[in-house]
C-alpha cells in the first residue's frame, strides 16, 4: 500500500555551504545575538571574551578550564 502526498515541493536550501560572495565578510553564526546588552560592563567584557574565544577556536561550547583560561587572560586572579 503507497501513500501519496499532495504537497508543494520547495528546493533544498543547503545552509551548510560556507562560500561567500566575493567582496563579502563572513557572517557570524550565533544563537544569541543581542544577550549582552542588558549586562554589567564586567560581565559584557567577560561574555564577549568568551565569544571571541569560541569562534578562534570554533567550539560551540567551551570547558570549565577553558573558561578559566579565558577569565585569567582578562586579568582576573585568586587573592
């Protein structure tokens, strides 16, 4: 028994492909964008250098000693 679908059929969009057009920058993936206007000047400087971070090493996530590693790289130290 076949079931068949009465439906439009749209073309596939492959949104993996990286290519830009010439004469282009990159465009940044992020899943939010505007998460850092609301915070302290402190926690912004820490959250853009956790970015910042993440896309020089391209990780989506980052480890616990990683986000140490970045949070001494600002200057932060134990008393």
């Amino acid at each position: 028994m076949s079931t068949t679908f009465a439906s439009a059929v749209e073309p596939f969009i492959d949104r993996r492909n990286y290519s830009q057009p010439p004469g282009t920058a990159p465009r940044e993936r992020r899943q939010f964008t505007n998460s850092h206007e609301e915070l302290s000047p402190d926690a912004r400087e820490l959250a853009q250098a956790i970015d910042s971070y993440k896309l020089m090493h391209r990780r989506r996530f980052i480890t616990y000693e990683e986000m140490l590693a970045v949070v001494k790289s600002l200057g932060y130290h134990r008393d």
